[in-house]
C-alpha cells in the first residue's frame, strides 16, 4: 500500500489501563468525538479481532494448507470456516446467556480460543459419541460439561479482555492476590 505524499493529521493518545499500565496509540480520529479512553477502547477492541483472526489461522491449520488438489483444499478451507462458525455460535450463546444473568457472574465467559484446543482435545471422545449414534443423554452432557469446564478462562476475574469489560462481563474480585517478591541472590 503506497500513501499519498503530503500532510498527516495524527494524534498520539495515552491511556492508563490496570493491566498494562500505560498504552500508547496513534490515531487519526477526531479529538472531538474521540476521548483517550474511546480510543483505547476502539483499539484495544480492533486487538480481539486479530485474535480471532488467529483462531482462523493458527488453531483451524488455514495458514499450513497443504493440498495438492483444489478440491482438498477448497475441502480443508470449509472444514477450518466451519469449525471457526461453530465455535463462534458456541461463544455468542454463552455470551447471550451471561448477559441476560441478573447479579453478579459466578463464573467466567467461554473464551473461542479455549473451545478451540478443547474441541481438539476432545475430538476422540465426539468421533466416538457420533459413530455409535449416541441420543442426546449423559454421553453429550458429559461431553458438553468437560468442553465448558476447559474452554473457560481462569483468570477472568483478574484479567478479563477488553471485550469482556465492554459486555460487563466482570466480577467482582473477593480477596487480592498477594503480591510475589523476588530476593536478590548472588552477588
């Protein structure tokens, strides 16, 4: 991508957050309808995008296609789209259903990347319950219980993602973490 010579109107934003301390962004917004926190926001938001860019590519193997037929490849491509989708859905219910919960979280939102590796780990036991032709009962239960038990997020408590913070998914944060202190050997 070329850029036009000539003059930029740019802005450089700080934004203390309690994770990272300080986080530094250069924008092109508007001071005027922007406020640092906006734009931190904004940006720190475009960041779980990339995340899920990441699912796509990483976790669903579409970065490492190796097909020497358009059809396995083309095959691969919608088996990755589709897991991504699935797994999408998955995470949007769980959203819907914390949302819609009254009083404070008791536990933490099913996180796409978490459901990924759980998925994956577990895919023995779903090929399993899928060729015997298992009714829905105690084999699915058990299996959706240990999928939503893996794929959350033990630190949504201390750390939840920006995305997190704007859904409101937060708790409140019972006893502090005691603080680590580190002794200073040698000399």
């Amino acid at each position: 991508m070329a850029l036009n010579r000539g003059a930029y109107s740019l802005r450089l934003v700080a934004v203390e957050t309690p994770e990272k301390k300080l986080c530094v962004f250069l924008t092109n917004l508007p001071r005027e309808h922007y406020s640092p926190a906006v734009v931190g926001d904004l940006y720190r938001l475009r960041w779980e995008i990339e995340k899920s860019n990441k699912l796509d590519k990483s976790d669903f193997s579409l970065a490492d296609l190796s097909c020497r037929k358009v059809c396995s490849a083309r095959t691969m491509l919608y088996a990755s789209l589709l897991g991504s989708v699935i797994i999408g859905r998955l995470v949007h219910a769980d959203h819907c259903t914390l949302a819609a919960t009254k009083g404070p979280l008791t536990r933490g939102p099913i996180h796409a990347r978490l459901l990924a590796m759980a998925l994956a780990a577990m895919n023995a036991s779903i090929s399993t319950a899928i060729a015997d032709g298992a009714p829905p009962g105690p084999v699915w239960d058990t299996i959706a219980r240990k999928l939503a038990h893996l794929s959350r997020d033990p630190n949504w408590r201390q750390r939840p993602s920006v995305f997190d913070v704007l859904h409101g998914f937060t708790a409140s944060r019972g006893r502090p973490r005691r603080q680590k202190t580190f002794k200073r050997t040698g000399n």
